[in-house]
C-alpha cells in the first residue's frame, strides 16, 4: 500500500531550514534505502509544504518517520497528516486496474 505524508510549512521555512536539512535528508534517503520511501519533495511556489510517498504495510511507517524528522521536531512543519493512496495506474501501482478493453 502506499501512503502519502503531507506537510505543511511555517510561513519562513526557507530561512530556517539550513540547519535542519542535513539530518531530514539522511533520515529521508535512510527510509528510501530500505524501500520506504518512494518519492519525496517540497511543493509550491513559494514552497508551503512537501508530499512524501511510502509504500508499507500500514501507515505506521510514514508516521514514525514524521515524529522523528527533524523539520517536525524543531517546528518547521505546522501540521502533518497520512492518508493511504490507492495507486492503481503506473509501473509501481500497489492495486493494478486495467479498463475492461484491456483484457
């Protein structure tokens, strides 16, 4: 299953991230490396927050990642939630629908 964490940023995130971002990437691209994470990346523009993709067998991995990155723990993330998100297009899609023409 996959699930998306979503944050929401502090209205200055910009200027206080730096001496964060260090140890929120190592802790990111740990999760990655043991196929946790799948994608991860802030958005908007300005940035106002980021979308992480999971993929596990309960919510309970991206939460534990949310409680212990550093941008949570030091207030850079106002509000954070996960959601599971039934893939069903694309190569890495956990629950697979072809249209009916398809086979």
């Amino acid at each position: 299953m996959h699930y998306l964490l979503a944050y929401e940023f502090v209205p200055d995130y910009l200027a206080r991230r730096a001496q964060y971002r260090d140890a929120h990437l190592d802790l990111a691209w740990q999760a990655s490396s043991r196929g946790e994470m799948v994608l991860a990346g802030a958005v908007g523009d300005p940035l106002d927050g980021a979308l992480l993709v999971f993929q596990a067998d309960s919510p309970a991995v991206a939460e534990a990642f949310a409680k212990s990155d550093p941008y949570v723990t030091n207030g850079l993330v106002t509000r954070w939630t996960v959601k599971p998100w039934h893939t069903v297009v694309g190569e890495q899609a956990t629950t697979p629908v072809k249209p009916a023409s398809a086979g």
